[in-house]
C-alpha cells in the first residue's frame, strides 16, 4: 500500500533552501569593523556566542548528512537483515542528534527572541527577526519530521491490523514563522531585504495552504519589480496556481511573461508548462510547437529530462488524437526534421501499446524498425512487436518475433557488427537473448510437432522445427545450448524414422558437449545405440536383407543339427534353455556417437569347391548392423560399467550371433559373463557361450570354459551349478524342444513326459509337464491336454503357473464343446485364484459361454461383475455391450436399452456404437415408437460415417439395414403416387412417380455402397423392383375414355414402348443381385426373389436344371460346385465360355488371353483345383498363385 505523503513532505529536509536560497544575492548581515557595539546595541562576546551558535548547527547538520550518506552506503552492500539492522541503529543515531540538533535550536530560539527584545528599536531589529523567523520555521520542519516518523510507525501498525483506523496525516505548523514573516513586512517596508521578507512570507502562505493570499503578494511583488531578480520565480509560481485553479488564460501569460525574462532556471520549465497550458486549451498546434520550442531548447541548454521526456509524450498523446503516424509525418515535414522525431514515434507506438490499440502499435513499432534497422533500441522495438502479439494472444506471431529477433540481432548480423565495436556490452546481451529466442523458436515448433496427434502436422511442424535448429546451430555455433540444439535434431529425425540421421547427429552431440557426465553426452551415447537399432530393423525387412538372414539361418539350422549330432554320438551332452537376454532400459528419446571401429568380421571359413580346391571366405556385417556395433561399442568403452551397459554388451552378442558371427558374439557374452557376474542374466549369457561352443563345434573347448565357470565363483550362484550339473535332463529337454519346433508335437508331448518320468526331480518337470500340455493342445488333442494340464495343477498347486494351467484345462473344455466343465473350471479359477492375470479372461469366457449355452441372463450378470471387479479396464465398453446384447437376448428389453446407452456414452466406446444403435433401433421398433426409430436410423448412419472416416473397419450390416429401411419409406412413398385421369393430371403425376423412381433408386443404390453382402442383394433385387413397378404401372395406365378402340390400342402400344426400356433395367437389376450372389459366393432370399422373377418373367432367357440354377446369356455361364472335402473339383469344359465359380475360385477371361487364378478366405490350409498337373495347388492364408498346368489345360480345351 502507498502512504499518503504531501508535497510539502518531499522539501521538508530542505525547507531553507526553498526559503532562502532561491533569492539571489540575499545574505544575513555580517558583522564589520566599521560598525560599533554601540551601533549594533550589543557586546562583541554576544556576537561570537551567536556566531559560534550558528557554526554549530552548521557543523550539526554536516555530520547529519554524513551518517545518511555512510548508512545508505553500507545499507545498499548488505544482506537485507543487515539491512534492517544498521537501518534500526541509524534511526536511532538520527534521533538522538535531531534531539540535540533540536534542544540548542530551541535554546538559540530563546536567546534570539531576547535580542530581538533588547534591540527592537535597533537597525538590527529587522535582521534579527528575519533569522528567527528562520530558526521557527526550521524547528516546523524538524518538529513535522518527528510527526511523521511517528505517523508511520502507527500506519504501518494499521497495515499489519494492530490499529482499527488509520492515523491522521501529521501537517507542519509555520504559525510562528509566518507571524515573524507579517511582522516583518508591516514594521520594515524600507529593509533592505524587503522584497525577499515579502517573498518568504508569500511562499510560507502558500506551503500552509494560504494559495489565494500568497498570489496577492505575488502579483503585488510582480506590479512593483516586473523584472527583478524574484519575477522569474514568482512569474512561475503565480502561472502554476493559474495552471492549477484552471484560470489557463492567466496561467499562459504568466508563463510567457517568465519566458520573457530568460531567466535560465525557469525558462525550460516556463516552456513545457506553457505547452502544457495550450494542450489543456485544445490548442494542439501551439502545444505542439511548444513541446518542440522546449525540446530544441534542451538541444542546446541541458533541461529536465523528466519535461523533455513528458514533452515527447505529450506530442505523441496529441498525434494519437488527430491521426497518428500520418498526422506526425506531414507535421514533422511541416516545421523540418528533428533528431527526436523516432523518440515520438516511439512514444506513439508505446501510447498504442498502453492504450489497448495493440494493432495501431504494431504498425508503428514495425515502421519504426523499418526506419533505423541497425539502431540501438531495434532490439527494444522488436521485444515491444512480441509483446503487442503477447497482448494479442497470437501466440504463433510471438514466435515468429522470436525468430525475428534471432535473425536481425544474433551472430554474423550487421547489428552485431556494428554494435559490437561501438557497445560491446549491449552487444553481448542481445546476442545472448538472440541465442536464447532462437533456440526456443525452435524448441516451440519442437513442442508442437510432438503435441500434435496428427501425423501430417507432426511432419510440418518437425521440418519448421529442424530448419530453425538448424539455423541455430549455424548462427550460434558457439552457443552452451549448441549440443542441445543438435541433440533435438536428432531427436526430431528419430520421431520421423530417419534413424541412420538421427543415429549420425547423435554421434555429434558427445564430440560438442565433452564431458562425458553431461546428461546430453550420455543420452546421445545410448541413443546412438537406439537409433542404429531402428535402421537395422529397417534394413532388415528389405529383400536383401531377408535373403542374407534366410541364408544364414539355413546355415546356423545346418550347424546345430550338425552339433545335435555329434551330442547324441556322445560328444557333448545339450545344456540349453529358453533364453532371454537383459531388457535394455528404454531411454525417453534415441541418440549416437561413434568412434571408428574396424569391420567385424567372422574367422574365416573353409568351403570346398567343385574343383576340390579349398575357398576362402570372409563374412563381414552389413553397414546397418556394422553401425549398431560401433555405437555398442563406443557406448561401453565410455560407461564400461554403466547401468545399461550389461544390456548393450549382451545385445551386442545377440546381433553377432544373427549374422552368424560366432566367435565375436562368444566374446561379448564373456566379456558380459565377467564384468558383471551378479546380472540377473549371467546364467543367459552362459547358456549363449554354450551355443555358440556347439553350433562351432568346439566341444572340447565349451567343455573347458564350463569347468572353469564351474570352479570359479560363479558355482556359487545355485542357479549356473545346478545348471552344469543337470546338464542331461536338459539335453532331454532339448531334445523335446526341437521335435516341437519341428512340429512333431505328439513325439514332443512324449518326450517332454519321459522327462517327467525319468527325472522327476529335475528343475525341467514343471516346464516340461506345461511344455506337453500346450504341444498336445496344439495337436488338437484337447483331452489329453487336459489330463497333463490337471496332473501339473494338482503337482504344482502353488506354482505361479497353476493358474494358467487350470485356465487351459477351461479352454480346453470349450474346445470339445465341453461348456459345463469349462464354466465349472473358470469358477474354480475365480474362486481360487481371485488375483491372477487371467481371472479377467476366465470371468468373460465364462460369460461368453454362458451367453452361447442360451443362458443370457446369467451370462449378463458376469459381464457385469467383470465391469464391476475390473473398472476402467480398456475393454469396459466392451463388456457393457456384450452385457446389454445379453439382456436383448433375454428380452430385458429395459435392461439391454440402458446398457446401450451407457456404452454409446461411454468414452472408450468403438465401432460397436454401430450396432449399440441398431440393437436400441429394433427396441424402439418392437415398442411401436416409430419416431425413435427413424431417428435411431439416423444415428446408426451418422455413427458408421463418422467411425469410416476415421480409419475404422466397422462392420456393414446395421448401416445398410438402417440404409435399406430409410429407401422403404422412400419406395412407399414412390409406390403411393398412382396415375389417374384425365390427362393434363396423370402428365403430372406420371412427372412426379419418375422423379419419386429416380428418387429411390438412387436411395437403393446407396445402400448398395455399404457393401454389406445381404442388403446389397436386397437393394439390387428392390431396384429391380422399383423398376418393374414403374413399368407395371405404364402397363396399367388407364386410357382416356374419349378414345375409339384403336386410338386406345394405340395409346397402350406407345406405353409399352416406353415400358420394355425399364423392363429391361428392372431385369439388369435382378441379373445384377444374381452376379453378385455368384461373385460372393451367397445366396439369400433376396437372390431366390431375383431368380424367380427372371424366371417368372424371362422363361425364355432361364431354366432349372435340378439343384443348380443357371442362367445364360450370349456366351456365358453360372456354375456352382459342390462342397468338396478331399480336394477340390475337377474341371470339364465344353466350349469357349467364360465361367464364373463360386467363391473361393474364379476363371477369369483378361484379353483373349486365358489364366486361372485361384484364391480362397479359408484359414486352413485346402486343396482347392485337382487338376491334370504334376501335384495339387496347395495355398497358404491369402495365397494368390497361377498354375501353368492350369493354362495348358486351357489352351488344350479351348484352343
């Protein structure tokens, strides 16, 4: 809060200046030898006791201002405790000599007033009350300080609420002085220092709010002495109280009369009051040229930066009001350039800014930087543009002024050329606030690329982003923030999937940042490492790449079948599990730096040639996984001991051991086995050395290694001992393992049981119990799976797999149609094992069991208690809507609509909204409400529209039914207009039934759009309709009864004309359902409607031939095969037709040149042709091939 404080408070330290100084020339008497002590009326040792009095306070006030000078020089050095300390001991200093200060005032006040009793009627009497009136009127001020050290201390008790009210303002009391001061001028109109008595007396009057009756004085003083040495001064005061009463004619002449005198401390502020007055009389031209007289003035005269400063600031008030910039350029040109002529315009613009016209300031501000581009203040005027855009809240023309500033102030500018030389410290910190906006130029398009959930703005705004850092880093190049600014390049580039850029500006990050424990240097070190991994993906699933994996694992396959071999010769006994190497810590962004690193390159190899010469051969990496390793390699150099350097080493290993570069990856896995002997994963690493011993066929040397582990104290690890000494079960259990992997899982599920059997002790026997169960189930031998699924459960209650293994047994279950044992064993499950990951699954396939077994109600309940015991899950909505199709299932039709509506108002609802609303559609239908209906038909169509666009795969059916129920209306309506007479009305209504046509066959074929098989055929087959209606009712048109019979014959005869056209698209369109039901291998109602009515219309153009239907045409026909289990059909053709198979085959007649396709939406494996070639076409899922056989057998039928 602001204290109240009064003008006079502001002077009150100098009060005799402001009385006595202002009077030039003025002096007290001094004591001469000409004058006696006769004269003077008394003794010389009174004259030194008053002077020695008077050097005294002199002295007194001198030390008073030395300790406010120390104090505040100390105070401003200091912590602000030291502050408040040295501030308490100096108030109290203060107090103590403004005590003394004051008691020898009062005590020389005393004595005065007895001189001045002594010797009233001396020539000294006047001067003597002129001092004491002094010495009054200082003890005011002093006694006026007090006060209002005391009125502070209460006010600030009233701000803290230790005062219910706060204190009244202290006033100083000049009663005494000005009393002196009358006396003064009414006893010695003829003194000497008359006039200046008269003025102190006025200017007392005027400081205890005596305005009007220190003005009289002041005009009486002006009257008498127009061009004295007082006039300048009190020319001025009488114009301020003018100014200040408002009387502005006055105060303007009293102000130019203080011109006219050029009295050099007045006229600078005779000047701007006078311009003042004539903006406050609305006369803005001459304020103008007075705010300019002033300006100039101070071009050669120093005058108060304050009035030139509130001068400029006036004109630029005046320019806003009559035009702005337009108005100051054409005055400006008016009265000739001026050097602060920017400064206005300046003060113009920040006017706008002040003002709210924030707009008006930009322009302004923007010409302005047109104008002195390369000035000092070109920074300041840019910081004002962000801020007018800050004030805007257009947030991207703040940035766009960040770059701005960036690029017209930063390094290489010609700003900063020319600054550097004539400023270098203004220089140096707008370069450093260039740096600055210019990276976070950058860093913002960064947040927003990585803000955006839209993969095309992402882009643009990344490529904004990376140009700008890219400036940056050219601009900058010595910036701290440099690594920072590559690093997120890099980072850009990683999110865009340019791995092998970003991998390379990761490499660049450690080379700037140095130090290897910068946070940068070692997230770009394992970045690198993340990025290289990314392009080794990439390259990996290239053709050349899969032909070079393929290769090498059809060597390694060879390799360890070889060393399989050799072990059960007795070479080796297998010792290998499952292995899964260290999950490396998941850094938040990738990053690189890579040393140079020689090629790896596997041992050579031996090959024999078909000369039977030895070859050589090299295998070196390819440049993608070459890359990765060096990075690897860089980053455990750097952190050999590092918290992710254990991953780096072992994953290292796994990429050597894919390109088949044994011995290397065998070292990483050591050089990992010995640093870091307590890793969770030491045991992997040494299952790895063990497989690359035995795919290189070093026995000897796997057997040497393993005693050394062994007798090392890694034995300590019971896990690596009983590892080495159970080296057989798990040779067995090889063994198991690789007849699963080669799909001989019945042989599997034995030998994992002899394994069991045999040892049933061994670590393996859980594994191998699971292991046997799942290769029996995936056998399809459910009820054996069953039987070691139970023996595992009831063996391993409380193995963390019992669980899952009595969920299988569920499964199962399900599998042989065994539903009640299913729900029996999934409430087991529940019951027993309430917490476990799958009681989620067993809860829902219990549901859904339940839900197929015709128990919906009870399947409804468990779908809600799923929702129930798993909130929030990501499947929620789906389990609402699976428990609302329940209850329609079971006719709780109020149940099914509020589970509906719950999931359409779920947030993580799906494409199913779709058939939510068609579910709530067929509610309102079987309650009548015909109204909800259509309008849920809407829905449904809005919904499917909006889940398309998004990307989504939603199922047809319920879109084209709620399409297909909107064209009935459509139809009806079409149906309902019938043609009467006479004719001018059935013109009319035959008009409107054609539009009504065209109207519903183009709303059929819109449904035709949805694609969805059935209500597609029934939408062709109902344009067909459409179109046979309209002809039926140009066939049934009544006839003029003003007609002879042949003009009725010949009425009908033209309409008939017009009729078979239609006809003909009705029977196109019913040709069309039945090409489709051939194409999607269908057939529905909707396509025996078309079959009948061609063959109830066209008997000449179809048949029926048994079974089949056949429909034929020019040279074309429709054949359907029977279902063929064994294989498929064989084929006969009896003449150059095309033929059209039902779906999963088709023959297809592309340019006369004939070609079989075959293709089928099976999942299993089939036979589909069994034709007269060399062996059975036999397809895999989505298989598309051509069979040369097939096309011989063609060209030999048909050619």
């Amino acid at each position: 809060m602001i204290r109240p404080v009064s003008i006079r408070q502001a002077v009150c330290g100098g009060a005799l200046a402001l009385g006595l100084s202002l009077l030039p020339g003025m002096a007290f008497p001094q004591t001469s030898a000409a004058v006696t002590d006769e004269t003077l009326g008394f003794q010389l040792t009174e004259r030194v006791r008053l002077a020695t009095v008077q050097s005294r306070i002199q002295a007194q006030r001198t030390l008073m201002q030395w300790v406010r000078d120390q104090a505040v020089r100390i105070a401003n050095t200091k912590q602000e405790l030291e502050r408040k300390q040295l501030r308490k001991a100096f108030d109290e200093l203060v107090k103590t000599m403004r005590g003394k200060g004051s008691e020898r005032r009062r005590k020389l006040i005393d004595e005065m007033q007895t001189f001045v009793q002594r010797y009233a009627d001396t020539q000294a009497s006047g001067d003597l009350l002129l001092r004491l009136a002094e010495l009054y009127y200082e003890e005011a001020n002093f006694q006026y300080i007090l006060a209002m050290d005391e009125y502070e201390r209460q006010y600030i008790a009233f701000e803290k609420g230790e005062a219910d009210n706060p204190p009244e303002q202290p006033e100083p009391d000049y009663g005494p002085a000005l009393e002196l001061y009358r006396e003064f001028t009414e006893a010695y109109k003829n003194h000497r220092y008359y006039r200046d008595g008269l003025y102190l007396y006025a200017y007392l009057l005027e400081e205890s709010g005596f305005e009007d009756q220190a003005v009289e004085i002041y005009e009486r003083l002006l009257e008498t002495d127009p061009d004295g040495p007082l006039a300048p001064e009190v020319s001025f005061r009488v114009g301020q109280y003018y100014f200040l009463t408002g009387d502005l004619d006055l105060a303007a002449e009293r102000y130019r009369h203080t011109l006219k005198l050029r009295d050099q401390t007045f006229y600078d502020k005779a000047l701007y009051k006078l311009a003042w007055t004539y903006y406050r009389m609305d006369d803005l031209d001459r304020a103008l040229l007075g705010f300019v007289e002033l300006i100039d003035y101070g071009e050669k005269v120093p005058v108060g930066a304050e009035m030139r400063s509130e001068s400029l600031q006036y004109m630029a008030i005046i320019f806003s009001d009559r035009g702005g910039l337009k108005d100051l350029e054409a005055f400006f040109a008016q009265i000739g350039p001026r050097s602060y002529k920017l400064e206005v315009i300046e003060r113009l613009a920040d006017l706008y800014f002040e003002t709210a016209d924030y707009r008006n300031a930009l322009t302004v501000y923007r010409d302005l930087l047109d104008l002195q581009p390369y000035a000092a203040t070109a920074p300041v005027l840019v910081r004002k543009i962000e801020d007018s855009w800050t004030k805007l809240e257009n947030e991207r023309q703040v940035v766009e002024s960040w770059r701005e500033f960036a690029e017209r102030f930063g390094n290489g500018t010609t700003w900063q050329t020319r600054w550097k030389e004539a400023d270098p410290r203004l220089a140096w910190d707008v370069q450093k606030e260039a740096e600055k906006k210019g990276f976070d130029y950058a860093a913002w398009w960064h947040g927003k690329g990585q803000a955006t959930s839209d993969p095309a703005k992402r882009k643009q705004y990344y490529l904004r982003a990376l140009k700008a850092y890219e400036a940056f880093e050219k601009q900058f190049d010595d910036s701290v923030r440099l690594a920072e600014a590559v690093f997120n390049q890099a980072e850009i580039h990683y999110d865009l999937g340019n791995w092998n850029k970003a991998g390379e500006l990761y490499a660049r990050v450690p080379e700037i940042a140095v130090d290897p424990t910068n946070e940068l240097f070692s997230e770009s070190a394992w970045n690198m490492i993340l990025a290289r991994r990314k392009a080794l993906e990439v390259w990996e699933r290239t053709p050349k790449a899969q032909a070079m994996l393929k290769a090498i694992a059809a060597e390694r396959a060879k390799l360890e079948a070889t060393a399989e071999k050799a072990q059960k010769e007795g070479s080796l006994a297998r010792a290998t599990r499952s292995v899964t190497g260290p999950a490396a810590t998941t850094a938040a962004t990738p990053t690189t730096a890579v040393a140079p690193q020689a090629p790896v390159e596997a041992p050579t190899r031996k090959r024999v040639g078909a000369d039977g010469k030895t070859v050589k051969k090299k295998r070196t990496l390819p440049k993608a996984a070459m890359n990765l390793i060096r990075a690897s390699l860089y980053y455990v150099r750097l952190y050999p001991l590092g918290e992710r350097s254990p991953a780096v080493y072992y994953n290292t290993g796994d990429i050597l051991m894919t390109y088949g570069l044994y011995g290397q990856a065998r070292k990483q896995y050591i050089s990992f086995v010995e640093r870091f002997p307590d890793n969770a994963f030491v045991l992997d690493a040494i299952k790895q050395v063990v497989r690359t011993f035995l795919l290189e066929q070093k026995f000897g040397d796997l057997v040497e290694w393993g005693y050394s582990i062994y007798e090392s104290p890694l034995a300590n690890n019971p896990e690596i001992r009983d590892y080495f000494t159970t080296i057989l079960s798990g040779a067995m259990f090889k063994d198991a393992q690789q007849l699963e992997k080669d799909e001989k899982l019945r042989e599997a599920a034995d030998a994992y049981l002899t394994l069991v059997d045999r040892f049933p002790e061994s670590e393996f026997v859980d594994e191998a119990l699971i292991n046997a169960a799942a290769a029996l189930q995936r056998q399809g031998d459910w009820e054996r799976s069953t039987q070691v699924f139970l023996r595992f459960y009831e063996q391993f209650p409380d193995h963390p797999f019992a669980s899952e293994a009595l969920f299988q047994t569920a499964w199962n279950a399900e599998r042989v149609l065994d539903f009640n044992a299913a729900v029996s064993r999934y409430t087991e499950l529940l019951d027993r094992f309430p917490k476990h990951q799958k009681t989620k699954d067993a809860l829902f396939n219990s549901a859904n069991i339940l839900a197929k077994l015709g128990q919906s109600r009870r399947a409804a309940e468990l779908f809600l208690l799923y929702i129930e015991r798993f909130p929030n899950e990501p499947d929620e909505a789906d389990n609402i809507f699976f428990a609302a199709r329940a209850y329609y299932d079971d006719g709780d039709l109020e149940k099914a609509e509020q589970l509906f509506n719950r999931y359409i108002k779920h947030k993580k609802r799906t494409e199913r909204e779709v058939e939510a609303l068609w579910y709530l559609s067929q509610i309102a239908l079987e309650r009548n409400d015909a109204k909800g209906y259509d309008k849920l038909l809407d829905r449904i169509l809005e919904a499917y529209k909006r889940y398309t666009a998004e990307g989504k795969i939603v199922d047809p059916r319920f879109a084209a039914e709620a399409a297909f129920r909107k064209a009935e209306k459509v139809d009806r309506a079409y149906r309902n207009i019938k043609l009467r007479l006479p004719m001018d009305r059935m013109a009319k209504l035959l008009e409107q039934k054609a539009a009504s046509l065209k109207k519903a066959v183009e709303t059929w074929t819109g449904v035709v759009q949805y694609k969805d098989p059935y209500w597609s055929s029934a939408a062709l087959h109902m344009i067909g309709e459409a179109y046979q209606h309209f002809a039926d009712t140009l066939f049934e048109a009544p006839v003029p009864p003003d007609l002879d019979e042949e003009e009725a014959e010949f009425y009908k005869m033209e309409l008939e004309d017009q009729a078979f056209p239609i006809e003909e698209k009705a029977m196109q369109g019913w040709q069309k359902n039945l090409e489709l039901a051939v194409r999607l291998g269908i057939d529905n109602e909707w396509v025996e409607k078309s079959r009948n009515k061609l063959l109830e219309l066209y008997p000449d153009v179809a048949r029926v031939k048994g079974k089949e239907r056949q429909l034929l045409a020019d040279n074309e026909f429709f054949y359907r095969f029977p279902a063929s289990s064994e294989g498929g059909d064989k084929l006969k053709f009896d003449g150059p037709r095309v033929v059209y198979l039902q779906t999963p085959y088709r023959i297809e007649n592309l340019e006369q040149r004939y070609a079989i396709t075959l293709g089928w939406t099976d999942r299993q494996k089939r036979v589909l042709f069994n034709v007269s070639v060399p062996a059975p076409a036999v397809l895999e899922d989505g298989q598309i091939v051509e069979l040369d056989g097939i096309r011989d057998l063609w060209k030999k039928h048909f050619q």
